[in-house]
C-alpha cells in the first residue's frame, strides 16, 4: 500500500457523495427518475468506497463488495435502458 492511499480513498468517496448529492437535487428539480438512479447509483459506488478502506480487507476478501458495486451498475443499466423504452 501506498503510504497516502487511504487519504486518496477518501478523497474519491467524497466525490462519489458529492456526484450523489448533485443528481439528488437535480431529481428535486426536475422529478426525473433517472437522477434518482444516478443518485442512488453514486451512494452504493461511495458505500463500496468507503467499506474498502474501513474494513481494510485482504484483496482475496473484497470480492463481496464488488457486488455493490455491480447493483450499481445495474442500476443505471436499467434506468437508462427504462428512460430510452418508454420513448
């Protein structure tokens, strides 16, 4: 590891908070549910994130929180995929 890597870390879970943040006022503004899918997308990518370097796993143990991930993923897939059907 790299000697400030969990300073980096936190650095880019406040980011993915932040892009949170942004898409959940955008879905306030406008009622778009796709802002919500990308707000709540953003939250479980920073959740991921942030268990990362509080639970400080091995490599070989932090396969589960891929999967947070991939939910995420999904997420989006699904959303944007629903927005582009209903036109």
């Amino acid at each position: 590891m790299f000697p400030h890597s969990e300073y980096f870390a936190g650095m880019i879970t406040m980011g993915y908070f932040v892009a949170s943040a942004f898409f959940f006022r955008f879905w306030v503004r406008s009622s778009d549910n796709l802002f919500l899918a990308f707000s709540v997308a953003f939250l479980l990518i920073a959740i991921s994130s942030a268990l990362t370097v509080v639970l400080s796993l091995p490599y070989e143990e932090r396969s589960w929180l891929y999967l947070i991930r991939l939910a995420a993923f999904v997420l989006l897939i699904v959303a944007i995929l629903g927005k582009n059907v209903r036109k």
